[in-house]
C-alpha cells in the first residue's frame, strides 16, 4: 500500500529525535510550571506578609485598651502612693508648724508675765533619711530672770510636742545694767 | 502482498500517538527546506487556531565552486551530457570525487550551518522538513521475494542488490507501473545521507522533523488545490537545474513517477557556460532575460533561447511517452494541463516556450500564503513547510 506521506529518516533516528523533542516539550512544561509556581509562592508570600502586618496593626489596636488600663491601673496606684505621702508630709508640716511654736512662745511669754522676747528661731529639718520625721528646733530667747527661763522650759517640755528639750550654753546677760537674760532653747522633735 | 507490509509499526506514529506532549497543541511553526542542486529554498509557516500567521520565504544558492573543484568545472558540462542519472551521495560513497554532480555529502554540513546562520530564533526553534534534490535520490525498479510477507530487511537487501551499493537506504513505495508487475518501484535515500543531515541540523541547533520525497511533496500541493476532477490526472513537472521529476497524481493519489533523463536547465547552462563564458548565476540571469523582446535581435539571445527550446522539446517528448502510458494504464483519464513547479515555473519565457511544444496547458505553481506571493520555486519548501503545519500532521 503507498503511504500519502512518508518520512525518510531512518526510524531509529526518528524515535530519538521525538524522544528529545518529548523530553524538551516536557522539560518546558515543567519549566514554565516551576515558573509559574514561585510566582504563586512569592505572591502568596507578599499577600501573607500584608495580612500579617494586618493582623499585627489590629492586634495593637485591640490590645491599646488594655495597655491604657494598665497604665491607668499604675497612675491610680501611684497616685495612691502620692497621696498618702502628701497626707503624711501634710500631717508631719501640720504637727510641727511654726505656728505651733509660735503658740507655744506665746504661752511661755503668758507664763512668764509678758517677760520674753523671741530674738532668733532657727528650724532645721531632718538630716537623718532614716527617721524622716525627725527635725529641730533652735530658738534664742530673752527674759528678764532665770526664773522665768526655767519656766519657759517647762512650758516647751509640758506641751509633749518635742522629744527634746535643753538649754544650749548658759544663759547671759544681754546687758551689764539690766537683768535680762538671753538664752538658746534647743527642741528635738 | 504489500498489504502486509503496510501493517509494519512506523514509530513516528506510534511515539506520537502514545506519548502525551503537553507542548504538541495551540500554535505550530515548519520550516520546509528544499536542498536543490542550484540554490536551497526556505518557506517557514506558522499556524495559529485563527489561521497562517506568518510566512517568510527565503532563497540561498549553494555556489558550485565550493563544491566542487575549479578545475572540474570546466568540463562538468561536457562530461553532464553523456551521463544517465546518477546518484551523487552514492558515487560520493564510491569515489573521493563526483564528477557528474554538484553535490557532495561532505558540503552538507557547511550548507545547513551556512542555512542556519541565515535563520532569525523564531524560525531556528521550529521543525525542519527537508526535501533533497532529486539528484541525491533513486527510483528504483526492485524484485520482491514471492512470499506472504515482506519484511524491512527484504526490501533493503532488493534495494541493495538494484543499487549495487551495500549501505542501507531509506526508502518509501511507489506506484508500480504494471499492477500484475513482480517488480516494486522504490523511493531511496542512502540511509548515510539522510542522517547526515538530520545531523548536521541538530549540529546547528535545528530540529529536524522530516525528509521528504519530492512525489509527496508534490501530492500535498495538488490536496492544497483541491480542484482536481474525478478521473483527472494532473502532471506536475519539477523543472529546476537537475532533469526534471514527472509526478502524475490522480484521486489525491500519486500514480506515476518518473524521473526524466534530459531536460535539466542545467544542460541549457552549460551552454552558456561554454559558450559565452558566463558562470552559472549570470547563466541563469540571462537565461531569465533572452526571451525579452528586447533581445530579440541579439545573436546570444537567440542561441540561448535555442538551446532552451531544444530542452523543452526533450522535455515534451518524454512527458507525451509518459502520458500515453499512463493513458493506456488507466483508461477514460483526461489531462488537460501540466503544473510546473521548480525554478523554471519562474521563467515565464522558458514557460511560454515549453507551451509551445506542449499540447496541454502549462501552468506555473503560485500560491498566497499570509501576503506573502510564493512562485514556484518555493512550491517544495511551501509543501514541506505546510506538511509541519496541517491538521493531519503524523
């Protein structure tokens, strides 16, 4: 029977030839899928790095409240903290005013006659970190005997407000013809 | 007998069919190349679901004197004249040298490399379809064994023993003349020749898909047409530089073939060559020209266009031996024309002067494919090209 189309290539040569040509077929098929496929990959890889930033800016967003009550949370116990130092700050300022000196001076002075004259008043606050309360207190005073200074210390030891009470030096006369006499008084609360 | 035969497992086929190529759909490219004697004709097509979407045609001549010694020129005519046909790969296989012929086994190589150097990378990456000069081919008359089946290696060894030459051939079956004959006509390549090609292809990064016999490729241009009445023979006369082929194909059949002993442009050349001391180019340029009426008064014209009736008058003597056999072959055939493809279908004056011998009309091969105007000369390499591309591909 004659053939409509023949091939003279010996056949051997024929099925090598479409063998490489089958094999180059699939080599670019595999080729263009590989392709194809870390194309796939890094657009997968990009959409995801998005959603990921996403859901990290969302997870921030969600957790700010939360941040903002533990911020509130510390604030309140330090405002708490802050309170109650000021409230004892408060209570210590009030316990050792000067006003309060100043009412004690003035019950010494009702004591003694009217015979007292505060020259100097000196408070020191505390220098010790470890009693944070502690302070002093030096005041020069003048009156007209030793008598009266005596007197004057009982009133300051009486009025309980101080730990301590003493004389600081002897008492001297402020002038050769008069008898007043100045004396420093030295209180340690 | 042959029946047998035609069951035998081509492995084109087989590989193809059973093999999945996910590359094989969508989009084909095929580029025909037709290696002739003269010059190489190219056709690259590439078809697209929508259509043919490109077309380029090329025409590279192979200049004898790379060929062939310069000394040897000289006489190649005058020792052409005396010679039957020859086949010039198997006299290359013989002898260091072929006198009779332009080819030589050995320039195939340096020919495809100089082709492929000529080729753009989109033509490079396609199949190759190749169709040799008839002078590398043989028709031959074989006796087959009187037995059941016929085997490959009966055929070869027929082929062989035909040739006298014991290398292998690659072969196909042709129509024999006498239907009740013994004898069965052959289409051989010397197997050497066709792998030297194919070879040299891959050499040069082509892929080579076929080698072709001009007969089929012949019958594709006429299946191409399509307008070839029941009971009508068309004869198509492969005219070029070598003696010419005579194909006569009926019913989408091919039904005679027969390779002409004279009428190759190459003997009216050679004249030229002689006498007017022209080389083959400017040869065939005035070849081209002498039929102008311009040259009407010229003495070379006149000789030229005598010499060149002369082969159209041994041309037209063996198509009419040819024709009355085939008539009183097949009876109730017509012929009412010849297709004349090949470098002379080009020539309109060398056409206008074998009609004048010719009782039938002649009719120079063209074609349109995707704008592009292919003459006849490009007929092979635009069946080669078309074969890569067609929806019956195998």
């Amino acid at each position: 029977m004659i053939e409509d189309e023949v091939n003279l290539l010996p056949a051997r040569l024929l099925e090598r030839l479409e063998k490489q040509r089958l094999f180059r077929g699939w080599l670019r098929f595999f080729g263009a899928s590989l392709f194809v496929a870390i194309c796939i990959i890094i657009f997968a890889n990009m959409q995801s790095s998005k959603s990921n930033g996403q859901i990290l800016a969302l997870q921030k967003e969600t957790a700010r409240p939360k941040e903002l009550i533990a911020e509130n949370r510390r604030l309140r116990s330090q405002l708490i903290r802050e309170k109650d130092h000021l409230e004892k700050v408060n209570s210590l300022s009030t316990q050792h005013s000067p006003l309060v000196l100043m009412s004690l001076i003035c019950s010494a002075k009702s004591e003694v006659g009217g015979q007292l004259e505060l020259k100097h008043f000196l408070q020191l606050s505390n220098e010790n970190p470890e009693d944070p309360i502690e302070g002093s207190v030096n005041l020069t005073m003048i009156t007209s005997n030793a008598a009266n200074s005596a007197k004057i210390v009982k009133v300051f030891e009486d009025s309980g407000y101080f730990k301590e009470v003493k004389l600081k030096g002897a008492l001297e006369k402020t002038q050769a013809m008069h008898d007043d006499l100045r004396f420093t008084l030295f209180c340690r609360y | 007998m042959l029946k047998s035969l035609s069951k035998k497992k081509n492995p084109e086929t087989t590989s193809r069919s059973t093999i999945f190529n996910p590359l094989r759909q969508g989009s084909r490219s095929c580029l025909g190349m037709d290696i002739g004697q003269f010059e190489t004709k190219l056709v690259w097509v590439k078809k697209t679901p929508s259509g043919f979407q490109a077309a380029s045609a090329k025409m590279l001549s192979f200049p004898p004197e790379e060929l062939v010694d310069a000394s040897e020129t000289e006489n190649l005519a005058e020792e052409r004249r005396g010679l039957s046909v020859r086949n010039p790969f198997r006299a290359q296989l013989k002898a260091d040298h072929d006198k009779d012929n332009l080819w030589n086994l050995e320039e195939v190589p340096k020919l495809v490399q100089r082709l492929a150097c000529s080729l753009s990378p989109q033509i490079a990456a396609s199949d190759v379809a190749v169709n040799l000069s008839m002078a590398a081919c043989d028709i031959r008359g074989i006796c087959l064994p009187d037995s059941e089946r016929i085997t490959d290696s009966a055929i070869q060894q027929a082929i062989q023993e035909a040739t006298g030459d014991s290398s292998p051939s690659s072969y196909a079956l042709l129509p024999n003349p006498k239907a009740d004959s013994t004898k069965q006509r052959t289409f051989c390549i010397p197997s050497e020749a066709t792998l030297l090609i194919a070879s040299a292809l891959e050499t040069n990064k082509l892929s080579p898909w076929k080698i072709d016999g001009l007969p089929w490729c012949k019958l594709r241009l006429l299946k191409m047409m399509n307008d070839l009445p029941k009971n009508h023979f068309l004869p198509i006369l492969d005219w070029s530089f070598g003696n010419p082929t005579l194909t006569l194909i009926a019913e989408n059949k091919i039904k005679y073939v027969r390779h002409l002993n004279v009428g190759g442009m190459q003997a009216v050349l050679a004249g030229a060559e002689r006498g007017f001391g022209m080389d083959l180019p400017q040869a065939v340029r005035w070849l081209e020209l002498c039929f102008e009426s311009e040259f009407d008064a010229d003495p070379c014209a006149l000789e030229m266009r005598h010499w060149a009736i002369q082969c159209c008058q041994q041309i037209v003597a063996e198509i009419e031996v040819a024709m009355d056999f085939v008539r009183w072959q097949f009876r109730d055939t017509e012929i009412s024309r010849l297709m004349v493809v090949g470098g002379g279908g080009a020539l309109p004056g060398l056409c206008r002067a074998l009609q004048s011998e010719l009782a039938i009309k002649v009719e120079p091969w063209s074609l349109k494919l995707a704008d592009l105007e292919l003459t006849s000369e490009f007929a092979v390499a635009t069946s080669l090209a078309l074969s890569g591309v067609g929806n019956d591909r195998r």
